[in-house]
C-alpha cells in the first residue's frame, strides 16, 4: 500500500488479510483494509501464493498507516509468472 493510499483510507476500523498458502490471481483482491474515510482493496499485480502475512497488523493495524513501506506490509507473495509485472516496469 502506498502512503498516499494508506492516507486515503483515514483511520483503520477493520482489515481482511489472507491465509498463508492461499493462491491468488493477476488482479484479484488481497486484501481489503476499511477505515474512517473510505474502503481500499489491495489487488495483486501478479499471480501467485501468498508465503507470508504480516500478523502484527492484527494487532496493530495503525502500521499500515505510520509505515506502510516497511513494517506496515500486508503480504508477500511468490509471483508464478515473472511477466505478469512487465507493465510496472
């Protein structure tokens, strides 16, 4: 999530990761993160399987606002096709 997206969203009431191990598809929706100002579904630029959650949004999801670059990131996903982030290149 970028910061200005994350600025977009105000303050976080609620936030909707997924699994480890769950597979996703170019342009499928992440996760979803809703907050005072408005809503922001986070779609994967890429397919591929989710091998890494943030758990500490659980417990602090106002990371994703104060850092959202670093310890704010919501998942890590290993990309099945390389070719799928040629247009943000």
């Amino acid at each position: 999530v970028t910061p200005s997206a994350a600025d977009g969203v105000g303050e976080i009431s609620g936030l909707e990761l997924p699994a480890e191990g769950d597979d996703f598809m170019k342009g499928d929706v992440v996760a979803e993160v809703r907050g005072s100002q408005g809503e922001l579904e986070v779609i994967t630029p890429a397919a591929g399987l989710v091998t890494s959650v943030n758990e500490a949004l659980k417990n602090k999801p106002e990371l994703l606002l104060e850092d959202p670059s670093e310890e704010g990131w919501l998942v890590q996903i290993e990309i099945q096709d390389p070719s799928d982030l040629e247009e943000y290149a």
